[in-house]
C-alpha cells in the first residue's frame, strides 16, 4: 500500500452518490441516489472521477465491480443541476467531464460492470469496463445527448463506435436507438446476460477468478487491454467536450431529457 494513497477507509463514504463495499480486495462500487437508482446530477458528474481516482490509487483493490441501486442503472437525469449557458459554466463541466472517464480508464485493476436495469444516462461508463454483464431488464440509450439536442462529446463519440463499430456506434447516438441487453451481447457492447437476481452473484464468481490471479498479472492485463481506448479517448474527449460545448451555448435544448439545463 502506498503511503500517499488515501486508504480506503477515509475515502469509503466520501461520495453520497457512491456506495463502497470491500471483501478480498473486491471493491464493489453501488452507483445511487439516496439509496435508490441513480439520477444523474452535476454532483455525480464530478464525484465520479474523483472517486475513481481514489479507487486506482489504492493498491489494495484487486478487483473492481461496478453496479447500480434499484431497478435501474441510470435512467433518469437532474437537468437543472447543470449550467451550460456560458463558457465559464463549461469550464468546470469539461474540468470533470475528462476526469471522470480518464480516471476510469487509469484504474490499473480489472473492472466488471453489473448493469442491473436501463441504462439511459452516460451508458458508456459500464460498457468501458473489462467484462460487462448485465440483467435481463438492462437496457442502453444515450438520451440526454443528440436526441436532447446536445453534441455527444463527453466521450460518447469514442465509445460507441468503438464498442459497437463505426456504422452501428453513429446510429446509436444519432437515432437514440435503444439496445436491450441481448441486443447489445449480439453487438458486442455486453458479454453475458443473467436475470437479475443472479447478476452480482455471477459479478463476484468472475471477480474471485479475477483476484487470484498474480498481483502484477491482473494489474498489466488491465493495463495493455485498455490501451487503445485510452489513445482514442485522449485524442477525442477534450476535442468533443468543447465542441459538445460550443453548440450549448449557442443554443440550449428546449425539449427532451436536458431542456431544464441552465
């Protein structure tokens, strides 16, 4: 253990949207909203990346599973927690938006996401993870972007095609396609599809096989298999995040799941 690092029990309840529970190095991560489904909030948005830095620099996490409370993994979104009239509203948004997906990818451990219902809210965090399994309710859609009348900069733009390939990825985002989970098995974006209440049992068995393994084994397999997709992310996020902001300010929606932003 580093002795930098924040250890895990000064970070564990730092985060109100994030819930942190530890058992063999198996960190599971619960993303919600007093204790129910998330609802994606500007305090989400920048909890998230500084959560994960706390979590990639704690050595002693092994493995990383990630989930969601309730019924849903995030379906719903505070709109009018965002300010996105202004340049200087952007800049904490672009501040947090880099981070959160960045810190993400530098987490040197396996991830497992367990996407336990609809997932209509920044789908691309669970599918970025190492293995993506999901519920039979699961469901993907990138709804407060394109079809809310925002650029999906904020690292959309790099997963989803990535992840589905060019033609399918551009659809997605551009129509507000809905996946439901064997959709996305079929497509590439999730590798199992359970019922529900067996989803984090199946979570913990892949994170015990994961765990055994040598310490330096699981850190650099994590390493090299995320290494693409940190190139991409590098090259894109930024750039998409301002363009994403250059269009809000010019005009911001007046419909769909982002017309309370301010």
């Amino acid at each position: 253990m580093s002795q930098i690092a924040t250890p895990f029990e000064q970070y564990r309840n730092r985060y109100q949207n994030i819930k942190l529970e530890r058992e063999d190095g198996i960190l599971l991560m619960t993303f919600h909203t007093g204790g129910r489904s998330l609802v994606w909030s500007a305090t989400a948005h920048e909890e998230l990346g500084y959560c994960f830095t706390d979590v990639g620099a704690d050595r002693d996490n092994k493995v990383v599973i990630m989930t969601g409370a309730g019924d849903n993994f995030c379906a719903d979104i505070d709109a009018g927690s965002f300010k996105l009239s202004t340049a200087g509203d952007w800049d904490l948004t672009l501040y947090d938006g880099r981070r959160l997906l960045i810190n993400l990818l530098d987490i040197e451990v396996p991830v497992i996401s367990a996407i336990n219902g609809p997932a209509r809210i920044h789908p691309e965090i669970p599918v970025l993870s190492d293995v993506v399994i999901a519920s039979e309710t699961a469901l993907f859609q990138d709804a407060p972007h394109f079809m809310s009348g925002i650029v999906p900069g904020d690292g959309a733009h790099v997963v989803w095609p990535h992840v589905l390939g060019p033609n399918r990825g551009r659809y997605f985002l551009l129509m507000g396609q809905e996946l439901d989970a064997r959709t996305a098995m079929a497509y590439g974006a999730v590798n199992e599809v359970l019922p529900k209440d067996k989803l984090l049992a199946r979570a913990r068995e892949i994170a015990r096989y994961i765990a055994d393994k040598p310490p330096l084994t699981r850190r650099y397999t994590r390493v090299v298999l995320t290494q693409r997709i940190k190139r991409l992310m590098h090259e894109g996020l930024g750039y998409g995040l301002a363009i994403e902001a250059l269009a809000a300010v010019d005009k911001l929606p007046v419909a769909g799941r982002m017309k309370d932003a301010r």
